[in-house]
C-alpha cells in the first residue's frame, strides 16, 4: 500500500503557491514531481560538505556515478542549506541545534509532499558523544530522550507548551542493526538518545566558558544517563523523530561516537581517525539502500 506524506496544515491547501524559502524552491517555479517523485530514501546530517559526500559515496555504491563525478547542490540558491540528489536518494544538510533541523525539516516534509512521494524512509547520519561505549561505535537510536531522559519534545506554541513524541520506527531500527551486522566492520548498538540545547553545559561538559558544577556532579549525572538506556548525545533527533511521526514518515537516527563521556570531554582522536569513524554511519546507511533495492 502505498503510504504518502502526511501534512499536518490545512492552510497549505489555500496557496496558490508554496514557497521554501531555505531551500530557494517554490512550488511556482519547480516542478516537484518530476526533481523529486522518484525518491524513497532520504538522507540528512549536520555539514553541506559531509552529505556532499554522502551522495557520491551512495552514488558510486549503487552504480548510479562515475569516480569523480561532481553533483550540483539543488539548493545552489541559498547559502542555509544544500540538497544533492543521485537517483532514489536525497542528501540534505542541517546545520546544528533543533532550530536549525527543525526549519530543514518543515521544508523537506513539504518538498516531499508536493513532489508526492510515497513510501519514503528518513535516517539522520551524525556525530555524537557516546556514554560508556568505545569511540567509534554506531548508535542506533531507539527513542530520543531530553535531558531529564523522557522520550518527549517540549516546543512552545502561540505561548503554551506542547508535549510531543519522540519515538523512532522500531522495525528500521532492527533492519539497520541486521545490516551492521551483515557488514560485520564496527560496533553497533540500539539505545536511547539523549537530545540537548547545546553542546557544553546541556551536555555536561566541564571545558565550556560557564561551568558552575564539579567533576563528581557531572559523573553523576552522565552515569544516571546511561542507568536510563542513553547511549550517545547529540542535538537534533528530538525534534527530527517527533517532525516524522506527524508526519508519517519512517524515520531512524545513525550516529557515531567520536568519545566515551565518561572518560572526557574533548575529542583527541587524530583527524584521519576522526574521518574514519564519520564515515560509518553513511556505510552502514548505504549498505541498507542497497538491501532494499535489491543490490547486495
């Protein structure tokens, strides 16, 4: 059966024309259907740089590019976000933070919805700081969490705080864990995932220009994490998880860890490592494109 996006706004259907403004399309001046109705598979993460790669990484895997091919950014028009397309796969960056995802996101669900596709899957491939894992380990996340560790959106609305979900497809999650499996190259694991407002204090980090606790507190706090079933942080797949639901979309978040928490706060490993690590997510993600269309 055919599952197609679900628009939560009755008010799109009045325009005459919808225009994304973060993207530089319009619904007026593209045509939606014919960019982007074929596409069933999108994948989205922080830099324009990473998801660059991405696309010509999945591109080479599903024989669809040459080596040194180069692929246009769609989204050319705006320097707020880029979009590469290589057949059934969009790569769109994100930037950081909830408010930055959250604008892409209301503009990709859109995009998506006009071009009326259909049975599409969603997955964040991302960085994070892992708790009580080796660096370099996937986190396959299996809810998002706050940082009081409940699996819930806080977003205020025209003044009144607004309770969302922040569950993530459980069948993916298992399908993404098989595929690592089957690649057999790394760690990988399902838990929680701990979303926050930013990077230092949110985090429990203790090297920020504010820090007004001490090492045992921070511990504390990050060992009552991992006690809860959270595995890594980050800083987008609250609002990333509870967008799909409402959306109807399938969706999964993919991150690696570039450290253990509980052993640090800053990121020592050498660049050719750290470049290395990065790279799994978009392997294991592209090892499961290729299982559904039927190329591995």
């Amino acid at each position: 059966r055919e599952n197609f996006i679900h628009l939560c706004n009755p008010h799109l259907e009045k325009m005459k024309e919808d225009i994304l403004y973060h993207f530089a399309l319009g619904t007026g001046t593209h045509d939606f259907p014919a960019l982007f109705g074929d596409v069933k598979f999108v994948c989205v993460g922080g830099s324009p740089s990473r998801m660059k790669a991405f696309i010509a990484y999945i591109a080479e895997e599903l024989g669809l590019g040459s080596p040194g091919c180069d692929y246009p950014n769609i989204c050319a028009g705006t320097d707020r976000y880029a979009m590469y397309k290589v057949g059934p796969v969009l790569s769109v960056s994100h930037g950081m933070g909830i408010p930055s995802i959250s604008i892409m996101l209301h503009e990709l669900i859109k995009l998506l919805y006009h071009a009326k596709c259909s049975n599409i899957t969603i997955i964040r491939i991302g960085t994070s700081g892992g708790i009580g894992l080796e660096p370099g380990s996937v986190v396959i996340t299996r809810q998002s969490v706050d940082a009081t560790f409940k699996p819930q959106l806080e977003q205020v609305v025209l003044g009144k705080t607004v309770i969302r979900s922040t569950n993530l497809d459980e069948q993916l999650a298992k399908e993404l864990m098989q595929c690592s499996k089957e690649i057999g190259q790394f760690n990988t694991v399902i838990g929680n995932t701990m979303c926050t407002l930013d990077f230092y204090e949110g985090q429990g980090r203790l090297d920020g220009a504010i820090c007004l606790y001490n090492e045992e507190e921070k511990l504390q706090y990050l060992k009552k994490a991992y006690d809860s079933g959270v595995r890594n942080i980050e800083m987008e797949s609250s609002v990333f998880a509870a967008m799909c639901n409402l959306s109807g979309v399938k969706a999964a978040v993919v991150c690696v860890t570039l450290l253990n928490r509980l052993e640090g706060d800053q990121i020592s490993s050498s660049h050719d490592v750290l470049v290395e690590y990065q790279q799994r997510p978009q392997k294991l993600v592209g090892y499961f494109i290729k299982k559904n269309l039927g190329k591995v």
